[in-house]
C-alpha cells in the first residue's frame, strides 16, 4: 500500500496568496485523475483527517491492507491530515474540482458539494451492492438529500466519560447519574487532588464530546434548524445554564490544572495512568484503555442528566460520524468506478466490520460482531451502555450540523469556559457571531 503526503467550508474560504500557492503543490496528489499505476493495477486515492492514518486510525488501516490483500488488482493511496488542513485542503479541491476518490468530510461540507453537483450519488451504487438495508434507516437519513445518498458511514462515533470506578471507590463516591451528583464528586475528588474529567485542548480543541451530548440534553436538536437560519439565537437562557454549570464544574476544579497546554493523547494518558477519575471521549479509546493498567475498573457513562435541561435526558451519543464521500468524475472511469465500487463492498462486509470491532470501534452496519468480554471489557461496557434500557440517541451529533467555522466556535466556546477563558455569557456570544457570520 502506498502512502501519499496528504474548517472552513469549501465555498466560503479566503486564503492569502502563500497559503494558496502552498495549496497547489498539495492538491497535485488530492484528485483521482489516473486510473492505473506502473504495475497496472487500479489506483484510487482515499483523502482522511489524520496525519498519520497508521498510527492514528488502524481501524481504517487495517481494513484498506485486507481490502488490497482480497483486491490485488487495485492500490488504495491513503493520504491525510489534521482536521482543520484536511477540510481547508477539499475546500480549495472542491473549488477546483480535483476532489480525492474517496474522502472523510463533515456533513455540513458534504452537503454543501452535494448541492454543486460534486458528489457521485451512492444511492445506485448502495442498491447495486445490496448494501442499503446494511445500515440503520437513521444513518441512511443523516447522509440524504431527497433521493440522493452523498455520503456513507464512516466509524460510529459512540462518546461518553470513561470512569475509573476505583478511583471513585477509594474516594467513597457512588457511580454519578446526575449533574448534582458529578458536580459533588469533582468537589470531593478536587479536595484529594484528583482531576475528576480529564480533557486537552491543545492541539484538540474538538475534544468536548461529553459536552456536545450536554448541548442534546438543553434541547439543541430542536433549535439547530432555527440556529442555522437565524430565528434562534444561540445565546438563549437554555444554553446558558448548560454553560454556567460547565463553569460551576471549573470552580469546583474538575478539570486538569493544564488543560491548556495538553493535548487529547496527553488526556488519553492522564486516565490511564490512573491519574483522573473520567475521560472525555468515545470507542476509540477502548484498545488505549484495554491494554493499559486501569482496565479492569472501567465503566462508561453517557453522561449527567440535567434537572434543569430540556427534552429527553437518558440519552447517549451513538451516531454515525462524519461520513466517507466520492467523487463525482468517478463515475466517468469505468474501472476507477469498479475498484471504488469493490472498496465499499469490502468497507461494509462483515469481514470489515468485525475489522472495525477488533480495533475498538463499533460496526457501521447491522452486523453482530463478536466481542470477548475478557480481551475487550472496555469496548462492551462502551456498547453495553449504548443499549441500555431506554437509552436513546440524537440523530447526529452538534458539531456535525453546523458549517466548519460554527462547530470551531463551539469548540473554542467550551474549551474557553473550562480554562476560565471565557464567560458563560461571552462563550455564547463567541458561537453567535460565528452563525451570524456564516449567513452573510
């Protein structure tokens, strides 16, 4: 497998002259114009948000290797980045319309693209592969426009608190369910010196999933229409409870003293070294804590119902992720086409999806996969909590809904009132201005 160098929405982005001479360069290996390498084999390109898709995505490594493996006609060039360079490097192949083969996109950028025609419509291409009744009617939904399907899952973004139960143990806290309650442990466990949430902005000021579940539970799924067209502001008294007690959790010292200055993985690390009590995150950190010495204490908690929110509480965040989009101009190569059509085949057969669960991540599908309680313990408490008893989820997540800048202002919002950076009242206003200048 050969590897290549790999927010802002695409229609909307202004570069400086550097930035933009700097992008060509870049793009000449982001479009899919040959069909055929020196071997012959049939290229296609796959653009992700890692920098480092080994490293930081062997899910999605593991799959393409055995996909190449069952497919020895075809070669898959894997490139990417971060997040904020690989949307800004679409928006200007977008623009150009040199977009990769197959590329991870937000949803509000993929529905942009759509509606310019840029798309392949995956509608056909799913019927064609008997795939369609593989994923749930809601994941079908979240990536249509009328009859057209623009996007296909690409993980399941399952989030929640990781939670050390001894460290809770040994403090004589019971497992929390409420706000009250999370808000008197971090208190208790403050006055022991231990970070209750363990959270890094640095570097990853996307790492807010918990909170983005908390936006859920103060009725964000029915004000994110009104929000985008401006009949709802998002400086309204629901949401500024929600972020006053995101303070009241930073009085009482929930957060690591250096949030600041450390990263996710550094967060990642805090937890499994036995140093915090909970982590922000989701599945994805399932085989970090398995293999770490913590394992066998963890729980995963959807997270804090909230006496003063609004609408459902016992919800959990388990919701197809930003999803896997292709290039319309694919449809004019024919045997670019078949090898697109026989990556997909492959993505969401069984064989990939139990790929997917060996490497911590839930199935996209409807597949059962099987998963060993001893050697994944933390993997099943993760999906045992996504089908408790009555527990729901929303349809996507927050951030998901929203233009690039929108979602970077809910980040910077949250991050800015945990670092004490930001005012519960100035942290709306932040993500205000960011709506109101995404409908100008």
């Amino acid at each position: 497998m050969r590897r290549t160098a790999a927010r802002t929405p695409w229609g909307r982005i202004v570069l400086a002259a550097a930035a933009a001479s700097a992008s060509v360069l870049v793009l000449a290996g982001c479009g899919g114009s040959s069909d055929a390498g020196a071997d012959g084999k049939t290229e296609i390109t796959l653009s992700m948000q890692n920098p480092d898709v080994k490293t930081a995505d062997p899910a999605t490594w593991a799959i393409v290797e055995a996909f190449e493996k069952a497919n020895p006609d075809v070669t898959v060039n894997v490139s990417g980045e971060a997040v904020a360079e690989h949307l800004q490097k679409l928006s200007i192949a977008a623009q150009s319309d040199t977009l990769p083969d197959i590329f991870w996109v937000y949803k509000s950028n993929a529905e942009q693209m759509q509606e310019s025609g840029l798309l392949l419509n995956l509608a056909p291409v799913l019927d064609e592969l008997q795939l369609t009744d593989s994923f749930p009617e809601s994941t079908v939904k979240n990536f249509s426009a009328g009859d057209v399907i623009y996007g296909v899952p690409y993980q399941g973004l399952l989030t929640g608190l990781w939670v050390n139960k001894k460290i809770l143990a040994d403090n004589g806290i019971e497992m929390p369910k409420s706000y009250d309650d999370l808000l008197a442990a971090a208190k208790a466990l403050n006055e022991k010196g231990v970070t209750t949430i363990s959270n890094g902005a640095n570097q990853s000021s996307f790492s807010v999933w918990s909170f983005l579940t908390m936006l859920e539970r103060f009725g964000y799924g029915d004000k994110v229409d009104g929000l985008l067209d401006g009949s709802v502001a998002y400086t309204n008294d629901d949401f500024l409870r929600l972020y006053e007690h995101i303070d009241e959790l930073r009085k009482a010292g929930a957060f690591p003293s250096n949030v600041s200055t450390q990263t996710y993985q550094q967060a990642v690390d805090q937890f499994t070294s036995g140093k915090a009590a909970m982590l922000d995150a989701g599945v994805w950190a399932s085989n970090a804590i398995q293999q770490s010495d913590v394992a066998s204490n963890i729980a995963f908690w959807q997270g804090p119902r909230f006496s003063d929110g609004v609408g459902e509480q016992n919800i959990i965040m388990n919701v197809a992720s930003a999803p896997f989009a292709v290039d319309h101009k694919v449809a004019n190569d024919e045997k670019k086409l078949a090898a697109v059509k026989k990556f997909l085949a492959f993505y969401y057969s069984d064989e990939a999806q139990q790929i997917l669960v060996d490497n911590g991540q839930p199935p996209v599908t409807t597949f059962q996969a099987n998963v060993d309680a001893t050697t994944q313990s933390a993997l099943k408490a993760a999906l045992d909590a996504a089908t408790a008893d009555g527990v729901t989820s929303p349809q996507s997540q927050p951030d998901l809904l929203v233009p690039t800048p929108v979602a970077n202002a809910m980040y910077d919002s949250i991050y800015g009132v945990i670092q004490g950076q930001l005012t519960p009242k100035a942290a709306l206003e932040l993500v205000q201005k960011a709506f109101d200048s995404n409908r100008q």
